[in-house]
C-alpha cells in the first residue's frame, strides 16, 4: 500500500483537471443561482415578487433530475468519459451566454429559462462526475479522492454563494454586466481544462439508449436497489441531502433570529454557512487517515451518530432566541454560546463528511463498471426526491396549521432550534434503521475498532488482488482468534469466512461473525453433519459470486509454523469446476501476529498478564500480505497453496 497522501492526486493529470472541473461547475451554478437573487434586490423588485422567484428558481434547477437523469445515466455509460466532460462543459457555454443575455436584458424569464438548462447540464455531468473515480483511481485511493471531491464540491458551493451574492454590490451600477461576464468566463474556463482530462473507457459502448426517460427512470431505480449494500448506500446518500437541506434552509433565520443578526444583513448567515461548509470539507479530508486508505464503511456509523450528537448539542446552545440581537460577526463570537455554536455547525458538517464519503466510495466499488453510470442517475433522481421533500417538510412543520378546502389541519409550528432537534431525532432513528437492515456497517465499525486498537496494522498488495466483483476464495494462514477480524479490515469486499465452530461461538465476537455471515465448520469426527453444511454454504456463497476465506490449516497453529493446508481447499474448488465455475484463488499471509494478543503462544505464556490476554506489545505491528490473484483454479492443490502462503509469511511469523 502507498503511503501517499490524497493530495498527492491533485499533482496528477488523471484526477487534477477533473477535479478542477468539477469545482468550477459547482462554483459557477451558484454564483449563477445567486447572481439572480441579487439582480432582483438590484432590480428593487417587491417581497412578494422576490419569493416568487426565490422558490421557484431551486424547482426549475431540481426539475431536469426528475426528467433526465436516467437518459443522462445511459449517455454516461456509452460515451468515452472525457468526451462526455467536453461535450457537457461545451453546453456550459451556451447555456451561460444565454444567462448572460439575460443579465445584460435583466430579463427573469430569459435567467430562469438559462437555469432550467443548467440544471438540465448538471444532470447529464452528475453520472459521469462519480462514475469516473474507480476508472482513474486505484482501490486505495477511492475513499481520499471521494473526500477530495466532497471537499471541493462543498467549498466551491460556499464560495460560489459568496461570489454571486458579492458581485452586485461590488461592480455597483455594472452587476449585470459583471454577473454575465463571470458565469461566461468561468464556462469557458472549465470547458478548456475539462481537454486536460486524460481520455476514459466508457462502461458499456454497446448500450442501446433508452430516449423514453419514465420506463428508464424505473429501470435504473431497480439498477440501484439489486444489491442490498449499495441499495442502503444510495439510501444514506440521499439522508445526507435530506439533512442537509433542511438544516441550510434554516440558517438564514436561524443567523438572523436566533443568532441575533443584523436585520437584512447576511454577514451572520454566509459565516454560519462558512463553519458547515469548512466542516464538510474538514469530514470529508479526514476520512482517508480515518479508513487507513480502504473503503471503509465503519466509519459510516460514526459520521451518523456523530451528526445527531453535534445537532442536539446545537438545540442546547441556543434553544431559545438570543440575549442580544443586531451583531456583527465578533459581536457573536464574543457573546454567550458564540463558540459553542462555532463548534457545533463545524462539528454536523465534519461527521456529515466522515458519513457521506464512504458511500460513495461504496457505491463505487460494489457496482460494476458497465452499471454504475445508471446507478449514479438513479441515486440523482432519489437525492431530488429527498431534496424536495426536505424542501416541503421544512417549510410545512414551521407552521401552526394548513388550510386544505377548508379542512385546517393542525401542525407542529417548530421554531428553528426545534428543528434541529427533530433533525438530530430522525437522523438517528433512520442511522439505526439503516444498520439494522445492513448489519455489515455496524459489523464493520465493530471490527475495525478492535483491530486499530490492539495492532497497527499495514497492508501489502491486497486491494490490486481482491478483484472488484464476482466469487473468489482467499486462504490464508491461521494464527490468532482475531485473524478473520484482521483480514475484514484490510480486504475492500464483505468476506465469508469459514472458521472453527469454537471461534464463532467467542463471547463478545460471536454477534459480529454472525452478521458477518461467517460460516462455521467442525472436523469429521466432532460433526460431519456440521461439516457438510459448511460446505455447501461454501459452495453456494461462491455461486452467488460472494467472496470466501478459509484457513486450509484448519485449527490455529501451536507454535507459530504454518501447519500442513488440508485438502478442503481442493474440495472446494472441485465442486465449483463441477458446476462450470473456475474459482479464483487470493493466497494472504497473516505476518508478526505469532507474539501478538490473542495467539495461542500468548495464551501460553506466563504470568496473569497473558492469561488476562493483555498484550505485551501494546498495539503490535502486523503485516497483511497479498500474493498475485491465481485466476486458473483447476490444477491447483493444498500444498501448491501451501508453499504459496509460507513464501509470503517468510521468516515474520
């Protein structure tokens, strides 16, 4: 494994000028989006008017994801990635000198018609915007350029706002003129870096486009949802733009009314705004160091937790209106609550981006390649509707009643900080209902805090040999009761692990195998019926295309040497020849776990410390290593499997 930094992406062609595409599009959308809020305040138009405008611009950018996404997602798979970057950056161009057009006439029609169509370019970008990451990135390096994207897409959003809602007051008399040039000019530019963009294999050439977008819009939905995993990454996902959504919605407010902003000044809400937008960028940075360069989904249930955490804390500041209003920035700062507030809106963001980058980078690696276009519109269409119902929500639960044909509906009437406490209450009810559908994140989180807390682990040539999808058996020597933990946290895929019936059956573990779908076994003599299940679990894991680990020494060693690999490999992939299925075989070497807790030669040491378990080296520096995936299964044998884990384990038992 490199032990490169993400940034180190940013000094590379491959990722570089895609992300700089990707950063511009999202500034210039909002600087375009509040360049026409600021023209009405130029324009003196009315409240009234200006609410018009206000709600109805965010349903004409939304309404193409509705209507286009799944053609978007089939163009994306049958187009060569860069070409498809050019051709949407070209139609940028256009779509910006019409808005431009518009801002010179101070036309809202002509502006409005322009931000329908940039919605329209946004949903043809946003299938090949994810689905080009595990193209260009390695295995290693899916999760910290997910977090480099997130970190753009959030703060360019957040200087976009700043720039558009500037651009008027700076360029006085010649906003208009200004507004036109900048969102003409940032197009431009985006278009010419978008032919830096190395050239991208599209995912599947031959598809044959479907141009009636309702019986596709269901296809990819079904698409997203097949498997059960990336159906509930997709489901978290759009919890992600429900959350943040609602809570965006009510900074204006919350800045002015309950911050004790000056009236009609938005200084309070773009700071506000700044500390969750640097938040999830910080999260989304952060989770590379946090995953150890994996996709690691454990950390899934901590960003969720920790969001829940942060937005009570949030209700508690300030569950009531402020002791002081009329503040300027410092002002707030310097008053009661200033800072714990501070933390607070930087703290939702941070474990926002610790939850929503693992999902991504999930739904990267579990789709395959000639799908995930499709999958990433269907994830589009799912976020718009969660969008819109944030939307409505939001607006709807601040009421005291609603007035329908004469029926008046009684309703909560929640004041902001109210709000964010029904937020954090959702949030976790949804997190734990999530993780109880997919035990494999809360498993996850389990297992990777005991492995980072007994050992430093490192990994060597894992990710290049676990392939991305379909059944492969991994055999691996066997040294400790924590050795299936160990290799879960350092292989990218879910893992059937075929393990002793005694070491399934540990306190404390027994709740994470289970859910890990381990399968336990027994020797012949001690239950053959036993045996013949695992077995056949074996064999149909392996036909639904699963991954499955075994230890061939079949017992734990008892002095450190790797024991004789019995034959049940040799079963296993006999079976699967019979039904026409050539297994690949991923030998690993478990290396430094000998003297490490949990090993057979620490439990036989002396002294109430080892019969405690507490470990001599604390935190012992372990190696997982990884052989050359071994694709031809058929003539392989135990001892050709045997002497291939004892070349890699070398002298480092």
């Amino acid at each position: 494994m490199s032990g490169q930094s993400q940034f180190a992406l940013l000094r590379q062609r491959r990722f570089l000028p895609y992300f700089t595409v990707q950063a511009l599009g999202a500034f210039n959308d909002n600087v375009y989006r509040q360049s026409v809020i600021a023209l009405l305040f130029f324009l003196g138009v009315g409240t009234a008017e200006r609410t018009l405008y206000t709600n109805l611009a965010p349903a004409l950018f939304i309404l193409p994801y509705f209507l286009f996404s799944a053609i978007a997602g089939q163009i994306a798979e049958k187009l060569e990635k860069q070409k498809l970057i050019v051709i949407t950056t070209a139609m940028e161009i256009a779509i910006m000198a019409l808005a431009a057009v518009g801002f010179l006439l101070q036309s809202m029609p002509v502006l409005l018609v322009a931000l329908f169509l940039t919605g329209t370019q946004s949903t043809l970008f946003g299938p090949v915007k994810y689905s080009i990451l595990p193209s260009v990135l390695r295995p290693e390096e899916l999760t910290g350029g997910n977090g480099l994207v997130e970190m753009g897409t959030s703060i360019s959003i957040l200087a976009g706002m700043i720039y558009g809602g500037l651009v008027f007051k700076l360029a006085g008399s010649h906003g208009p003129e200004a507004a036109a040039a900048s969102v003409v000019a940032l197009a431009v530019a985006g278009n010419l870096v978008a032919r830096l963009i190395p050239k991208v294999d599209a995912g599947a050439p031959t598809l044959k486009i479907n141009w009636n977008p309702i019986p596709e819009s269901r296809a990819v939905m079904r698409l997203a949802r097949r498997q059960l995993a990336v159906r509930n990454a997709i489901l978290g996902v759009s919890w992600f733009w429900f959350v943040g959504t609602v809570l965006t919605a009510q900074l204006p407010t919350y800045a002015e009314v309950y911050l004790g902003g000056v009236v009609n000044d938005t200084a309070l809400y773009i700071f506000a705004l700044a500390l969750f937008s640097v938040g999830v960028g910080a999260g989304s940075l952060l989770c590379e160091k946090l995953s150890g360069r994996i996709v690691e989904i454990g950390l899934v249930p901590v960003g969720a937790f920790g969001i829940s955490v942060m937005l009570l804390d949030l209700y508690f500041a300030r569950p009531g209106l402020p002791p002081q209003t009329g503040l300027t920035i410092a002002a707030f700062l310097d008053g009661p609550g200033g800072w714990r507030i501070v933390a607070d809106l930087v703290g939702v963001g941070l474990f926002t981006g610790i939850f929503v980058v693992p999902l991504f980078a999930l739904i990267q690696s579990r789709t395959p390649r000639s799908e995930l276009s499709r999958v990433i519109a269907g994830l589009n269409i799912q976020n718009s509707l969660f969008i819109v119902a944030a939307a409505v929500i939001g607006v709807l639960v601040q009421r005291e009643s609603l007035s329908l044909g004469g029926l008046t509906l009684p309703l909560p009437g929640l004041t902001v900080p109210q709000m964010f406490l029904a937020l954090a209450i959702a949030n976790l009810l949804v997190a734990i209902w999530i993780f109880t559908i997919v035990p494999e994140f809360l498993m996850r989180l389990a297992s990777m805090l005991l492995v980072r807390t007994l050992y430093r682990l490192r990994e060597r040539d894992v990710d290049p040999a676990i392939p991305a999808d379909g059944a492969a058996l991994i055999v691996c020597n066997h040294v400790s009761y924590m050795d299936a933990l160990i290799l879960s946290a350092t292989i990218p895929r879910p893992v059937r692990f075929v393990m002793d019936h005694r070491i399934f059956a540990i306190p404390g573990l027994r709740w994470i195998f289970r859910h890990a779908k381990a399968i336990p076994i027994a020797g012949a003599k001690d239950d053959p019926a036993l045996m013949q299940r695992a077995f056949d679990a074996i064999d149909a894991a392996l036909a639904e295309g699963e991954l499955v680990g075994i230890f061939p020494e079949g017992r734990l060693t008892s002095d450190g040497e790797i024991a004789t690999f019995r034959t049940g490999v040799e079963r296993i992939l006999a079976r699967a020849q019979a039904r026409g299925q050539r297994v690949p075989v991923i030998a690993l070497a478990l290396r430094g776990m000998w003297t490490s807790m949990w090993s057979r030669h620490h439990a036989q040491a002396d002294g109430r410390f080892a019969r405690m378990r507490v470990p001599r080296r604390l935190r012992a520096r372990i190696e997982v290593v990884a052989a050359p995936r071994i694709e031809a299964s058929a003539d392989l044998t135990a001892p050709m499997l045997e002497a291939e884990v004892r070349a890699l384990r070398g002298d480092a038992a």
